[in-house]
C-alpha cells in the first residue's frame, strides 16, 4: 500500500498516511485517459452558434422579378443563398458535442490520474486547512508552507464556504469535491493538495 507524508498547514511533517492501491497504484492507460479528456473537453463546447436558413431570413415574400420576358434566370425570392442577406446553406446550429461515455471507462481514467500524480510527486496531503475566515491571504499562506506553486488542485471532503470564496480570487487555484473530481483538471495540475479527512470519500466513491 502506497504512503505519503501528512503536512500540518504550517508545512510541518506530521507522520504518513496510506493510500489506497486501487487508488494511487492503479495502471495507467494513456489510451483510456486520452479518450476521457477528449470527451470531457468536447462536453464543454457550448456549440451555441446558429446561421439562419431561406426559410428564417426576414423578408422575400415577392418575386424580384417577373417569370418571363427578362432573359434571365427565373428567381422567386431575394432571400435565396445565392443573393446578398440570403439565407446559408449547411450552415452550423445549436447541438451538443457530448461524448458518452461508460462509467468504468471514466472510473478507470480517474484512477490512472491520480497515480500518475502521485507517480510524480505532485499529491500532497493536508491534516486540514482550518480557516478561521474567508481570507486568500491565509490560503495562500498554507499553500506556501506547503511549498507548492503553479496550478493547485484543491481536493475537499464536503462544501467549505471559507475555503471555496478565499480561493475564489485565485485563478490557478481550483477547489473540487472529493466526489466530483475529473480528469482533466486532475492531469493540468501541478500540485494536487488533498485534505485528509477526503481521502476516505475518495475510496468510498471510486475505489
């Protein structure tokens, strides 16, 4: 079983801590993980853009032209695609780009980050921050005992206000649910700082 060292929040060394095997010393697929990252980032495209059709665009109701007598092609609407401010063919509208998934698949990509992470000395394990007060400045004063710089992934047992909004004015600073992790904000941080009291959720929802 895996160990690490446990920090108090002033930095000190306070004894170790296992970890669970299922957990930090799981295989690592770059397959699975690369195809989970894939589908997490196009879950995110709003895909809100919309061109408007023949159909949609204002006006057009009379003929340009009459039919015949003109010596030019017959046209029935100026909204057509081939004027100017007609309507656009093939054009992009509102869809989702949602992959699906199966859940081990995500479970499985899950596991593998958190051992690459902990494969290169990037987990970090915190007895508690213990905030007396919504305060960045005493949440960066912990980060800094515990020597970590870059992004910073926060992992929280349950909803701590003082914690979220003292981290809310940190843009590389990230606080995620024990049970709400994902990969990709797992695979783009430099230091994840996990508090104790979280790991025992994070066996209990994926291991």
């Amino acid at each position: 079983m895996p160990q690490t060292t446990l920090y108090a929040r002033t930095g000190e060394a306070i004894g170790t801590v296992e970890l669970s095997d299922e957990l930090f010393a799981a295989p690592v697929n770059a397959a699975v993980l690369h195809q989970v990252v894939t589908a997490q980032l196009a879950g995110r495209r709003l895909g809100a853009s919309d061109t408007k059709t023949r159909g949609e665009v204002a006006g057009g109701g009379k003929k340009p032209y009459r039919q015949k007598g003109t010596g030019r092609a017959r046209q029935g609407s100026r909204r057509a695609p081939h004027f100017t401010g007609g309507g656009v063919v093939f054009g992009p509208h509102p869809r989702s780009y949602a992959q699906r998934l199966p859940r081990k698949m995500k479970r499985l990509a899950l596991r593998g980050a958190l051992t690459a992470k902990f494969g290169g000395d990037a987990i970090r394990v915190l007895d508690a921050f213990g905030l007396e007060a919504i305060k960045t400045k005493e949440l960066l004063g912990v980060l800094g005992n515990l020597k970590v710089a870059g992004r910073v992934v926060i992992v929280s047992p349950a909803r701590d206000e003082r914690l979220d909004l003292s981290a809310r004015n940190l843009p590389r600073v990230a606080v995620l649910l024990a049970d709400s992790l994902n990969v990709v904000d797992l695979l783009n941080a430099d230091t994840i700082v996990i508090e104790q009291t979280a790991l025992a959720r994070l066996e209990e929802v994926y291991a």
